[in-house]
C-alpha cells in the first residue's frame, strides 16, 4: 500500500480521497496515482496539476515519474506559504 | 549544541533566545534576530477583502520533512557565513493577530554576516520550508497563496535546491 497525504488547500479538496492506495510494485508513479485521483476527483486532479505543485516521496522532493514502492508515503505539496 | 530548530505550538521568549546566543561564546560580537507576528489584516489573497479584519491563522506543516528541512537550511547558512550559533523557531497551530509565529536568530564575529545570515534564513524558510497557512476573516476560512516576492527574495542568494 502507499499512503497519500495532501498539505494545505489540496488536503480540503481530497476530503473524500482514501489516503491508503494498492498498486503494482515499481508500476505507480506520482504521475498516474494524479491520474488515477483525476477519474473520481476532477477539481483535486486539476490543483495538482498546477506547475508549483511538487512531490514527495518519504519526505524528499521527487521527480513525477518517481517509481513507488509497497510502504511509501506520497505527499502532494502546494506552494508553501510559512515565516 | 549551538543550533536550535523547533517546531512548537507555545510562544517563545525573544529576551531568552537572545540570551541563548549570547551566551555560546565569548567571541561572537553580533547578533541579530527577526522575530515575524501575525498581522490583523491579509492583502496577498484575491479571496480576502484587506480591509477585513483577520479572526485567526492556522499553520500546517508536514512532520518530518519540515524539520529536515530547516535543518538543511541551517546547514546552508553555515557553509556561507561563519555561524557560532543558529535558532529558527516555527510555531503552528492556531495563533492570533499580533502574536509571534517564528523567530530566527544568529550569532556571529561581525554584523554583516549576521544581518545576512539572518536575511537568508528567512528567504529560505518562506519559500522551502513545508508550512502552510489558512487564515479566517469574516467567517470564511482560506488558505493564503505563495507570494512571488518571496521566491525572487530567494532566488537572489543563487541555485539552492540539487535538482
């Protein structure tokens, strides 16, 4: 399983997200669990689209095409917004 | 230890962080610490009208990573300056208008490095560093975006991400 955590505005609109996603060893990506989210959850899907939006996987930034392995966490980052 | 970095939601105390730095070395000959407050009112949302005066103010952050992060950014700084003692605090939670939400403070021979320093940390904190804020005025509940600003006031200290 790979756990899911949406930060900020995207943690409002993925509300109804189940944060625990089954996938295929290696398979998963970033990239097709945001068009996985797209088939049920249009408006989440189009924010992540967004260009300033980044990911992390166990809590280092990655690239979208990032493999995804049983046990990661996967975070969607909005733009960050502290100080 | 001469590095601080905490993420609390209780307030801090400036004269005690000042202290802290002071009293690493008999050497350091500057300090200089920022200390940021919630404002009562929020121009950079298109969502909030800034005259509305600002209820309150969430601060999420991602834990873990943002205290990876700071470290990092921490690190950073002392590559650049010579540091004898470095804090960042971040508070989350729900703060107030007029309350102290972060505090940076470094400790050094000289002013310049520590007024630079210090302006680094900041920039870098703004833009790196995985907090966010929402904000309630006139009921109505908003998460702030990123100000541009921010991320110029960054990229002047050159590349700082490895990827």
């Amino acid at each position: 399983m790979i756990d899911l955590l949406f930060f900020g505005r995207l943690g409002d609109l993925a509300d109804e997200v189940d944060r625990s996603v089954a996938c295929i060893e290696g398979r998963a990506t970033p990239l097709a669990i945001r068009e996985w989210l797209a088939v049920d959850h249009q408006d989440l899907a189009n924010e992540l689209s967004e260009p300033q939006v980044l990911v992390s996987v166990n809590k280092m930034i990655v690239k979208w095409n990032q493999p995804l392995f049983d046990g990661d966490e996967l975070a969607f980052l909005p733009p960050v917004t502290g100080g | 230890m001469t590095d601080l970095v905490c993420i609390q939601t209780d307030d801090f105390d400036l004269a005690g962080e000042y202290r802290r730095l002071r009293d690493i070395s008999s050497r350091v000959g500057a300090i200089v610490t920022f200390c940021g407050l919630v404002r009562d009112f929020e121009s950079s949302s298109s969502e909030i009208d800034p005259d509305a005066p600002i209820n309150n103010l969430t601060l999420q952050h991602y834990p873990g990573m943002t205290e990876a992060l700071l470290a990092n950014i921490v690190e950073q700084a002392k590559i650049r300056w010579p540091l004898y003692g470095v804090t960042v605090i971040h508070r989350i939670g729900t703060l107030a208008p007029t309350d102290q939400i972060v505090f940076v403070g470094v400790a050094t021979e000289h002013r310049k490095q520590a007024f630079d320093a210090a302006q680094f940390l900041m920039d870098y904190l703004k833009t790196q560093a995985t907090f966010w804020k929402k904000v309630t005025a006139e009921g109505k509940e908003q998460w702030l975006d990123a100000k541009g600003s921010d991320n110029d006031a960054a990229a002047e200290w050159g590349e700082s991400r490895d990827d």
